[in-house]
C-alpha cells in the first residue's frame, strides 16, 4: 500500500519535514525536480541521499521546458541576491514552481494510489514566496478534490516554523542536518553568501550549533 510521497529539494526544510513526517504519513516516495537550477546536480545528490537514509525510492523529475520560461538567477547567469527581502523574492522566482511540483506528485499520487503528499513550506518563506502559504496549501486541496480521483492531501509540518525553528525541530529529533545542501548556487559546498545559505547559517547561529555551521559552511 503506498501512503506519502515528499518533495524533495536536499535542503533544510524538506529534509526536516521528511524527519518529521516519515512514520505518520508513511512516506515511501522522494521527488526530486531537475529545472535546469545551478544546483540541480548537488540537490539530486543530496536528496538521493536523504531518501537513501529513510529508505525510501527517489525519483528525479526532468523539467527541461521550465528552464527556457525562468529568466531569474537561480537558474540563468544573473548574480545570485545576498538579501533576504521582497526584491530578492523576485530574483530567484520559478514560475508556479510549487504550483507545478505539487500537481506533478498529484498525478503520482492519483496514478499510484499515495494518499499523501508533503512539502517544506514554512512560515519564513511564506512571506516572501506566497507559494509557501497556508492559503496557497489549502487551495491545492481544494484542487485536488476536482482534478484527482483520489484526492491526496497535501501536508506542510514547517507551515507554523520559522527556520530557527526548524532548526531546532532537525536537532531535536536527530535528523541529520549533516545531509542537507541548501545552497542556490553550483557547487559541492555551500556558498554561505547566498540568501538560502544566509537563512541555514543564521539559524544554526541563533541555535548555538557550532558543529554543523562548521561542517556545512
Ligand atoms: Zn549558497
């Protein structure tokens, strides 16, 4: 029988949300997108190994086509935003990347019986990435009731965290932060100055955790 299936980007909140969500939605499936981002190949291999982790398929999806309609720096040669604000937002925007993710695992999730489907929306990035809210959760749900027979559910654990939050929530419950790679930018390492990058380290920070800001950054 299969139960859950997780967007999985290898970054912190997805990473945190699987830790979380594995036993009570009994996560089976891993969906990694491959949109032509500069750190497509370090997301792939950090997600493989999460899911190889949990013990749960990965499964890479190509999306070729989203890459030649995104004109912003997470995949084109612009410079990558340092800042955290509503500007940077618009510098690294896919178009209805959330939109589509999600409806890529509803059709999963209707062709093979999942009745779950997680994401690591969250509530730091909601306010600048309004396809990380509540609102924009609840309305797939409601999508989904008219576009699938069998009407997963999409669940968002990180919706009511920040990420000093769910920072605290990975080294509560053991989850091994060590696996993430959370950065924008091409590289095997994390940048440390990108805004991703900038999120995961001040988190660390604000939890006093020395050890993993010194074995990511
Ligand atoms: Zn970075």
């Amino acid at each position: 029988m299969n139960k859950g299936i997780i967007l999985i980007s290898g970054g912190l909140d997805s990473l945190v949300s699987l830790g979380l969500g594995i036993e009570q939605y009994e996560i089976k499936l891993g969906l990694t997108f491959d949109y032509g981002q500069k750190s497509a190949e370090y997301e792939i291999k950090a997600s493989k190994k999460i899911c190889d982790y949990y013990k749960i398929k990965h499964k890479i999806i190509n999306l070729d086509w989203l890459k030649e309609v995104t004109h912003t720096a997470l995949v084109s040669s612009n410079e990558l935003p340092k800042e955290m604000d509503k500007n940077s937002a618009k510098a690294v925007w896919v178009p209805n990347r959330n939109g589509l993710f999600l409806n890529i695992a509803g059709a999963i999730a209707d062709g093979e019986n999942f009745d779950y489907i997680l994401i690591g929306a969250n509530k730091e990035e909601a306010q600048t990435f309004s396809d990380n809210s509540k609102d924009f959760i609840d309305s797939i749900n409601k999508e989904f009731k008219f576009s699938t027979q069998k009407k997963p559910e999409v669940i968002a654990p990180l919706l009511n965290f920040d990420k000093n939050d769910i920072v605290k929530l990975a080294l509560d419950n053991h989850i091994p932060l060590e696996l993430v790679h959370s950065c924008y930018a091409k590289g095997e390492k994390h940048c440390g100055k990108c805004e991703s990058c900038k999120r995961l380290k001040n988190a660390l920070k604000n939890n006093n955790d020395e050890y993993y800001i010194g074995k990511l950054f």
